[in-house]
C-alpha cells in the first residue's frame, strides 16, 4: 500500500490516451471525447498508427514518437499490448497509467504469466503507478480531468467517490449530476491489478479538496491494508461504504461453531466499525449520510426527543427507531413538569411527544426549547405535518433562531411537498438536516450514533497481548498435537491451553477405559460429567457422547457403556481414545455463552460472542469483531446480542458479573494475537453468572503443517 507517484493521476501536466480513435463508438474516441469536454489545461495526445488526428488533435503512431513527456497515460489497447505499452511508457518517464481494457487474465504466452501479472511487473520495474484494469476511469472535475467512458461528467465538489463497480459508478455519476451533487475525484478501480482501496483511502486522506471519502465495495484483497488506511482516513473525515453481496450463495464447510456461524459479510460489518467506517445500505444514504455528518452537531448520546403536531407521525418515528435498535429518551420529571406548562391537558406525558394539531407556533418553540434541555435527549426530532391553522413556514421561521443555535443536533421531517417547501428551504439554508419522512430522519440519527460509537472504537488504540499467559506451555502442546500429525487438540488439551492463556475453565480429567473413569470420579468427587474422546468427533453432544450429573459409580459405569455402544452404532469409522471426566458445575443463574475464534480469507482471525449451548447455530444470536480487541469492542461485541438483554438481570436473575465476560474475551482476543497457528476455537459453554464465568467444553483446531504459520500479527488486519 502506498500513494509514490499517484499525484501524477490527479494532477497531470500532460495526458497521453493510447488507443485515441475516430470510431464514435470505440472507448479510445469516447475517452477523447470526454478528456477534451472537461477542458483539461494541458495537452491531451492521441495516440494510434492509424489516424493522423483524432477530435481534431494532431495523432502520433507510437509511445516512443511522442513530443514530450506525459506523467500520465489512458490506455485503451487490445490487451496483448498493454504489458509492453506499459514498459515503453516507464521506460520514457511516464509515472500513471490508467488501463480501461478488459481481459488482462488470459496468458500472456503458453504457460506463462496472465497478462495482468506481466503489466504490473512492468510497471513497477519503473516505479508507475496503474488503475484498473478493467475499470471505468477517472474523473478530477477540480483538475479538468475526466479520462473514463462514462455517458456523463461531474459536478466539482468535495465527495470522494471509490469504486469497484463500472456500472454503479455510471449510474451514480448519473444521478448525482442532476441532484447537484459534485465530488472531488471519481475513482473506478476495476480489478485493482495495483491500486486498491487502501491506496485510494490513503491518498484521500492527505487530499484538501476531499472533505469526505464514499466507498462501494465488492471485495477487499488486503485486508491489514484496507483496515490501516481506513482508519487513518476515518480519524480525518468521514468515510461511507455500500459492500455489496450481504447474502452468501454458500458457507464454506467449518468444523467450530463460529465458523459456521461467522459469516463473510458479518466480518465486513466488524472491520468496518471498527475502523471508523459508516455502512450504509444503498446508494442514496451514501449522501444522505455525508450530507447528515456534514451539517449536524456531534451526538453526545443515544436518546432521542421526538415531538410533532400529530400523534400518527411521532409513532412512525418510535416505531423505526426501535427497529432499528435505537432509544427513546427518557424525560426526567423536571422536564414533564414543563412540558406541562406548556401543553394542553391531557398530553401523553411520554416521550414522543403530541403538540396536537392546533398548536400555535409559540408551543412549537418552548416544546423545542425544553426538549433540547433534558439531559437524556441527546438529539430532538421535529415532524410536522401541514396545517391549515398555522402555515408551515410561519412556524418554520418561530424555531429557526432556537434551532440553528441549539448545541444539540436538531432533525427536522417536513411532511408534503409544496406545502412546505419554503419551511425546508429556511432549515436547509441554515444547515439543519431536513427529510421527507419520519423513518429517514429516524435512520439519520442512528446514523450519528453508529458514525459516533466507530469514532470510540478507532480513538482507543489497541494494545499488544499482556503478560498474563504461559505461552511456553502453549507452544508446547501446540508443538505436540502437530508432531503427532494431528490439528485438533483433545478437549483436556484445550482446556490446559485456555487455562494457560488465563482464562477460567473446569477441572478435567482422562480415562482410558471404563475403570479409569471411576478413579477420576472418586478424584474429583461426584457428580460428575462424562465425554467421549475421539480425533474424528468434534460435536460430542450429536453422536450423544456427553452425560451430565452423574451421581456415583453405577451410574458413571452405565453411562460410560451405553455412551460407547451409541457411538460406534452411530459412527463405526471413528476411534474411541477414552473418556474425560470433569465435576459437575453448579453455578447458580447462569447462562450459557460462547467465545470463539475463526479465521476469514480477507481480514484474518475473527472472534466471536454469543448465546452458547447445543442450540447455538439454530439460535444464531452472536457478534464478531477483529483482534486485537480493546475494552470498548468487547462491550459492544456483548450489547449487539439478544443474551446481553438477560445477562443485564430480570426478575429474580442477578445480573452476570460482566467485567468477568469483558476479561475473558480479551484474554481470548490476547490468545489468538499472540498464535497465529490457531485456525478456529470454540468455548462452549462458557457458563456466567454474577460471580464469575467458567468454560465448561473447549475445542481448538490447527493449522495442520507449521510451515503454513505465519508470524504473530502478520496475519492480523488491525495491527496492535
């Protein structure tokens, strides 16, 4: 990832398009076309044996017949020629290429390297820089630039746009231009064959012209540089993405339960959060988010104040609100008492709040004035609705004044179209966000609380792996399961990992037969809890290979036996290596949870919390986040679950001693920084309750050859 030499595609002095020609209907004529549209100040040189000029602009035959030097190069080949093009134009000082062509996959001889691959070795042998292939273009509308295919230009402006996608990008040149939306660059990086979005995000960062960065996103290739550069964009301005393909075709077969439960896209909305990053979910919240991060004060809090001159109205709010896990404020009883001495008798005494259609504008006012003071309100939602009684701009221009000057953020929803068309020309003018619905006002201000929260997150930097864990003992067992060709550790062997990493797990104990494990029960002391050990059963509880509560020896021998004829009924193939055994846990009101750990193609490991047990993927309720984890990810990893709402405490349930949970996934976040070799691990349960947490079940799978290992935090895509 780097930005050497991407000046040159921004701010040229001179632009070669190679492959100009006089077919309207060729990408080199339309490239041409538009260069020449846009008024880019300096030399625009057609290049192509085949004509002598091309829009009217003198034509030269090759690369090497060029008058002078061009920093940079539209290449519009077939793209047998472009590895040589590209060499031809490093050799003579060229330092950006943008690469329109399709097709660079195919072999550039039999046998021999794509000619992509060829491209870029070229290119970089004279430090050039190339965007694409495969790509739409690029349009600088503050430089005159606009060396792409598409139907349409740019407004000047300062939003960023970053693309993967040719046809979004036409589409939304399409329908920015006639919103009156203008960006500052226009980037499609088409297959990324060199720069990508790390690039693109680094370079953006240090742009004066860029007040914001929009991002539609197919796939990331890597991730530890995506994840850098976007982190450090995101502490400079706002950055806002779309990443498409939410639903996956398949998964991918996993042997833990987080790695059937931690899904592609699920890993994306981690990274993203966790680097600053807002995701929207189409492309119109794209700027309607920019344009709400860009006009509204910071939102100090989560609580919203909604009031309105209908009661219909104020409930669509609450109703998208909660849906979309957002809060309503809560009124103290010092502002329900001035709501009172303003409000007609028999209000709802709640938050939303009803001004009742015949409000005269001076109950608009104070209501706003009250509500902008309640210490839990931390932004103010006003919807109204057009009414013959008072006219919407009469209204509009009583609360401008406290608006604009509130030091909280004030949304506002004006209901209709021309009827209060002048009411939201005042707000806008002043830069109070407006909308035409409660739902979208709703989403703006969830919006801010999500932009806010991702401002936590990449403020705290993460540390590196504390002092606390035994790591020779680990790498010893781990060095033992891999000498014995084996990549699943037994259930005592994780369980001897996790205790060596800190975190808090339940005596075990292994038998080899029957007898033996009633000499581990008299050890351990009845009840105890009875597995199968076998190399080839992950799940013990499928194959019924878990008996619980075993109160003495007739019991533990009976159960051993029938444990034993079930599984080979169930499973002939496997080897029965013997028994743990394990005291039976009492831990009053607690719940089951589960941690874990798997790792993703594109950002490495990922951990994972959630609602644990032998229901755990039909239940499907967890979070994901990217190691290392700080204090405030973990939290939030925990308030994203239903579980978190019983593990807060509910009737006669204690609350869960919580600091005990936010320990133990940092002491898994430290485990899985400080060995890369680990591929997933489940804990499963992990029992909690108000005093402390204890993992019960334990598994951890391998990279099976150490030299696929790679070295602590190389594999890391935020790096401590």
């Amino acid at each position: 990832m780097s930005t050497h030499n991407m000046h040159a595609f921004f701010h040229p002095e001179a632009i070669a398009v190679v492959g100009a020609s006089g077919n309207p209907k060729s990408l080199g004529h339309m490239v041409m076309k538009n260069l020449l549209l846009a008024e880019f100040p300096g030399p625009i040189i057609p290049v192509n044996p085949k004509y002598e000029s091309v829009c009217g602009v003198l034509a030269y035959p090759s690369v090497e017949q060029l008058p002078r030097l061009v920093d940079l190069a539209v290449i519009c080949t077939p793209p047998a020629m472009i590895p040589q093009l590209v060499d031809a134009l490093g050799e003579l000082g060229t330092k950006a290429a943008i690469v329109l062509t399709a097709g660079m996959g195919a072999e550039s001889k039999p046998g021999g390297p794509s000619l992509q691959t060829l491209m870029v070795e070229n290119a970089r042998c004279h430090e050039m820089r190339i965007l694409g292939p495969n790509c739409l273009g690029l349009l600088v509308p503050g430089s005159g630039i606009n060396a792409s295919f598409a139907h349409a230009g740019s407004l000047k402006g300062s939003l960023a746009f970053v693309s993967q996608s040719g046809a979004i990008s036409t589409g939304v040149l399409d329908w920015a231009k006639s919103s009156g939306i203008g960006f500052s660059c226009f980037i499609s990086l088409g297959n990324s064959a060199d720069i990508n979005f790390g690039d693109a995000l680094e370079y953006l960062t240090e742009d004066d012209a860029t007040t914001a960065i929009l991002l539609y996103i197919e796939s990331v290739k890597n991730g530890a540089g995506f994840m850098k550069a976007a982190t450090l964009a995101a502490k400079r301005k706002p950055v806002i993405a779309i990443k498409s393909g939410r639903v996956a075709a398949a998964q991918k077969a996993a042997a833990s339960h987080t790695g059937a439960l931690a899904g592609s896209d699920e890993v994306y909305d981690a990274a993203f959060r966790q680097a600053g990053i807002l995701r929207v979910p189409a492309i119109e919240d794209l700027f309607g988010a920019v344009e709400t991060l860009g006009k509204a004060k910071p939102v100090k809090g989560n609580g919203l104040a909604i009031f309105s001159n209908g009661g219909g109205p104020g409930v669509m709010a609450t109703d998208s609100l909660v849906m979309n896990q957002g809060r309503l404020a809560s009124f103290s009883q010092g502002t329900l008492a001035k709501l009172d001495a303003v409000l007609p008798r028999g209000w709802s005494q709640a938050n939303p709040v009803d001004l009742i259609g015949d409000a005269p504008p001076e109950r608009y006012v104070e209501t706003l004035k009250i509500l902008l003071e309640d210490a839990d309100s931390s932004a103010v939602l006003f919807i109204h609705a057009p009414s013959a009684i008072v006219p919407s701009d009469v209204i509009a221009e009583a609360m401008l004044d406290v608006a604009s000057n509130a030091t909280k953020t004030v949304f506002t929803c004006w209901l209709g179209r021309d009827g209060v068309a002048r009411a939201k020309h005042l707000f806008s003018e002043v830069g109070i966000p407006c909308f035409d619905t409660p739902e979208d006002a709703v989403l703006a201000f969830i919006d801010m609380t999500r932009y806010r929260k991702s401002q936590w997150f990449i403020a705290e930097e993460p540390g590196k792996p504390r002092n606390h864990m035994d790591r020779d003992r680990i790498r010893d067992i781990f060095r033992n399961v891999l000498d014995q060709d084996r990549d699943i550790l037994s259930e005592p062997e994780a369980k001897t990992v996790l205790a060596a990493a800190g975190l808090p797990v339940i005596e075990t104990r292994i038998a080899r037969d029957t007898q033996g494990c009633v000499s581990m029960a008299h050890e351990l002391g009845y009840p105890v809890v009875l597995k199968i050990i076998s190399p080839q059963i992950s799940h013990k509880s499928d194959v019924g290979g878990v008996a619980l509560n075993l109160e003495n020896d007739e019991q533990l021998l009976a159960a051993a036996e029938s444990m034993v004829r079930r599984v080979k009924a169930m499973r002939p193939d496997v080897t029965i290596e013997g028994f743990s055994v394990q005291e039976m846990v009492k831990m009053p009101s607690s719940h089951e949870l589960i941690l874990g750990s798997t790792r993703d193609a594109v950002f490495g490991p990922v951990l994972m919390f959630g609602h644990g047990g032998t229901a755990v993927e039909v239940i499907r309720d967890h979070a994901v986040a990217l190691p290392p984890l700080t204090l405030s990810v973990a939290k939030d990893m925990v308030a994203q679950t239903r579980i978190s709402r019983l593990l807060a405490g509910y009737r006669d349930r204690p609350k869960a001693n919580m600091e005990a949970i936010y320990q133990a996934l940092l002491q898994l976040s430290d485990l899985v920084v400080s060995f890369p070799e680990i591929l997933e691990l489940d804990i499963n349960p992990l029992l909690a309750n108000d005093k402390q947490v204890t993992a019960l079940d334990a598994r951890i799978r391998l990279h099976q050859k150490a030299s696929s290992v790679v070295e602590e935090q190389e594999c890391l895509a935020i790096n401590p």
